[in-house]
C-alpha cells in the first residue's frame, strides 16, 4: 500500500510538473502508462490528478518551470556564446 501511493504521489508530481497527459507523452511516457496511472491514481485517491490536492503537500510549479526556462536560457546562452567565439 505503501509503495503505491508513493508511486502515485509521485505520479501526481510529475503530472503537474509536466502539465499534464499531452506533456508526459512528450516527455517520453507511453500513453497506456499514463492511462494506467490515471485508473490507478483515480482508484486510490478517488479523482483525477488536476482535481486532487494533498493538504500536506504544496507544489511551487511557478518555481519549478521559472527555474527550467531559466537553465535552458543559460545552456542556451552558453552555446551561443562558443558559438560567437569560433
């Protein structure tokens, strides 16, 4: 029980790191790992990823995907930048 529901939570997680079905599919995931996820994640928390919230866990998203665009600015920036040099 224990091992699910942390899978699960960290299912949750990634959905909302991601952005949801179409950004985890992007992102590699096969579609029926994620619709299986989604049965199982429904079956134990009793809805969807996007309509549940844990009150003991509050995910900073602007943070997170702030700090993604950042560092991909940078590697950007950075290849520019030898790029230039060359």
């Amino acid at each position: 029980m224990v091992r699910q529901q942390s899978e699960l939570i960290g299912f949750w997680i990634a959905w909302h790191q991601a952005g949801g079905f179409h950004a985890l599919e992007m992102a590699g995931w096969n579609r029926a790992t994620i619709y299986r996820k989604l049965r199982l994640f429904r079956t134990e928390f009793g809805n969807h990823p996007d309509e549940h919230d844990f009150d003991w866990l509050k995910l900073n998203l602007s943070k997170c995907w702030t700090g993604e665009l950042l560092d991909a600015l940078g590697a950007d920036r950075a290849a520019t930048s030898k790029a230039r040099k060359k």
